[in-house]
C-alpha cells in the first residue's frame, strides 16, 4: 500500500482542510489571471469591433480613450476626400450615470454615424438596429433595459429598440448606441437655467460693445440659440474613423492625413497599445503583484502542513529507517503527500471557478494557457514546499522509536 495514500487516511480532516484553503487560494489566483484578460478584453472590444482602419483624433493627444479629444465633426467630409479613403465617421463615446427606479444607471453613450452607420455591426440578440436618425437606442443586457423601454436621457426619451450582449467599455460599464447627433445632445445637455445665465451673459457682454449698442438686432441674435450664431462652432466630435478602399495603402494614406497640422492619426493598433498601456498597465501589475503574493503564501501554507504532518509521525518515519527503509521510500512518502496535496486543490480551484467566476460583476475570462501554467505552477510549489518535511525527516534518527 502507498504510504502517502495510507498517512493521509489517516490525517484526513487536516488534509481535507488544509486543500479546501489552499483551493480558495489558487481560485484567487486563476481568477486574477481571468480578470486582467477580462480587463484586456472589454478595454479593446470596441476598438476591434468598430473595424476602422486609422483614427483621427485632435492634434498632440492619445486619443478618445487616453485623455480628452475634440475635433470639429466636418472633419469627416475632409477624410473623405483623400484618396484611398472609402469611408469616415464620426466617433462619439462618453459615459454618464443617472438613477433609474432608485438605482444607479451607468452606461457608455455611444455614437453611431448616421446615416451611413445603423449598428448592424452591433451583435444584436434581439430586436433591431436603429431605423431612424432620433429618439432610439440599442442597450447592451447588462444596463437591464429591455425591448421597448423608454428612458429619460438629457430633454428627450430614447427608446430601446435593440439588444446586444457582452459589449462593454474600458470600465467595465455597459455600451448604450444612439445616432451621433442623440449622442452629443445627451453629452452637451444643460439645465434650463444654466442656458438661461449663459444667454444673458451673452446679452451683457454685447451691450458693452460699441456695435451692441448702434445694431439693436444683435442683442436679439445674442439671446437665441447658440447653434443660430455663426461665430459659435457646432459640437466637436471625439474622433473620426477612416476605412479604407480595397487595395489602398495605409501609409500612404496615413502619411496624407498626417500633414494636416490639426489632427493626429493612429493605427487600430496603436490605438490599442495606447488603450493597454496606459489604463490597464496599472491593473495588471497590482494584480500580478497580488497573484504572486498569493502563490507565495500557498507555498508557505502547503510548507507548514507537510512540516506538520512530518511533526506527527517522527516516531514512524524512524521506525522506518529502523527495519531498513531507504531514503528514496521516505522522501516520496513526504513528495507525495504534498503534490496530492496541491494538485487536490487546484482540481478544487478550477471547479469552484466554473461556478463562481461567470457571477463576478466584471468578465473573467480564462484560458487554456492560464490553466496549464497554474498547474506547473502548484507542482512546482509543492516540491518546493516538501522540502522542509524532507529536511525534517532527513534528521530523524532510527533509535528515535526506542525512546520512552
């Protein structure tokens, strides 16, 4: 019979203790793992689903997911017409956070280029893309809006008219897509009195000019809607999105667009790079940095046990060494007990995980690659962590079972 096997009947509610915790911590950390691709995941699926080839984005900046970026939304019209360009759009992303039925609402505004884009690239579980250029929107399942939902969003309602799943932004937070135009009314909405004090500082302000005071008519322009003056630019857009032709040469094209003074172009993948190193880098190092941690406390707890249970059956192990038993016998028996040991409760980590990780509120996502190098991992600790019971056993002495 295996002695290992046989000692560890012996001892099994220490044993079966002992690998329920050393399971909840290797979850821990195979759930870590799974968070930081997660992470990764969710901060490039828009980028990645969007499909654009180059992004223009306001001069010396990072782009719309690095810091702020503002570019006049007539830009489009100007990408269009370098060649090699078969399509621009503007880009719009912005989140808010309002409460719904006493609950906090938090959702990423996205917006589409109407006409030419309806979110048919959206993955829809139900309902439709959007059919008309106001008033619509399509929400992902996790903002827990269904079909035909109206929502109260800036001065207007939006209605829910489709459903996707799993299309979240960088934080986590659900996507909400609307026409490009709904997009900005929600991000630049005022209260009623805030406009109200801005038109009348507006108001003051040309009173105190000489042609305030000779044209009458200017005081009127100055107190009516900001979109009815020409001195005032539209609503500047976040970025714009170029696709471009069959065949066409991106650094060409890029080389173009870049010698506009106005903007700066990045490819999706710099975008992407941009996107990870900057919000996520911080991410995946604590979680590397707590990972490791938790893999070193492992190592220590499945060290104390096996020293332990070495503690419990000096008596036998020189009783061993008494009738003959070679080294070899007695290191394996203490080798054993700790790899059953760890392996048992990576078995246990990894079933937990399977019912625990999908009810986590951000994605966990774990891969093949993750689960293997876990489990060289834990062999690895448990060696390491034998190594003080074989130490210990090593310097029992035979006559040891003949003291009283």
């Amino acid at each position: 019979m295996n002695l290992a096997i046989r000692d560890i009947r012996h001892n099994a509610g220490r044993f079966a203790f002992t690998t329920v915790g050393i399971g909840m911590l290797l979850m821990i950390v195979m759930g870590m793992g799974g968070i930081y691709r997660g992470l990764i995941h969710e901060a490039t699926l828009l980028v990645d689903r969007v499909g654009a080839d180059l992004w223009i984005v306001q001069g010396r900046t990072r782009g719309p997911f690095a810091e702020i970026s503002r570019i006049p939304g007539n830009l489009e019209d100007r990408a269009r017409a370098v060649p090699g360009v078969a399509e621009a759009r503007r880009f719009v992303s912005h989140t808010i956070q309002r409460e719904r039925e006493g609950r906090p609402l938090r959702m990423v505004v996205q917006g589409l280029s109407w006409p030419e884009d309806r979110g048919d690239w959206v993955p829809l579980v139900s309902g439709r893309s959007l059919t008309q250029g106001h008033y619509e929107m399509i929400a992902d399942d996790s903002l827990d809006l269904p079909l035909g939902t109206k929502i109260v969003l800036g001065k207007n309602d939006y209605e829910v008219v489709g459903l996707t799943r799993g299309m979240v932004g960088t934080g986590g937070d659900g996507l909400a897509f609307f026409t490009v135009s709904d997009a900005m009314a929600i991000q630049f909405d005022q209260p009623g009195e805030a406009i109200r004090l801005e038109r009348a500082a507006r108001r003051a302000r040309v009173e105190a000019v000489d042609i305030g005071r000779q044209q009458p008519l200017f005081l009127d322009r100055a107190v009516g809607l900001s979109s009815g003056i020409p001195a005032f630019a539209k609503s500047q857009v976040s970025a714009v999105l170029v696709s471009l032709a069959p065949g066409a040469d991106l650094e060409v094209v890029r080389r173009t667009l870049e010698t506009w003074p106005d903007i700066t172009v990045y490819s999706t993948e710099e975008q992407k790079n941009l996107l990870l190193s900057g919000m996520v880098d911080k991410a995946r190092r604590q979680l590397g940095l707590f990972r490791a941690l938790l893999i070193v406390i492992s190592t220590i707890i499945i060290a104390l046990i096996v020293y332990t249970l070495t503690l419990d059956k000096v008596r036998d192990i020189a009783l061993l060494k008494l009738i003959g038993a070679r080294n070899p016998v007695i290191i394996g028996l203490i080798l054993q007990q700790a790899l059953l040991m760890g392996l048992a409760g990576y078995a246990l980590a990894w079933w937990g995980g399977q019912y625990a990780f999908p009810r986590f509120p951000r994605l966990v996502l774990i891969s093949s690659s993750d689960l293997v190098s876990l489990a060289v991992i834990v062999v690895v600790i448990s060696i390491l962590a034998s190594f003080l019971g074989i130490w210990k056993a090593m310097r029992i002495e035979p006559n040891t079972v003949l003291a009283a």
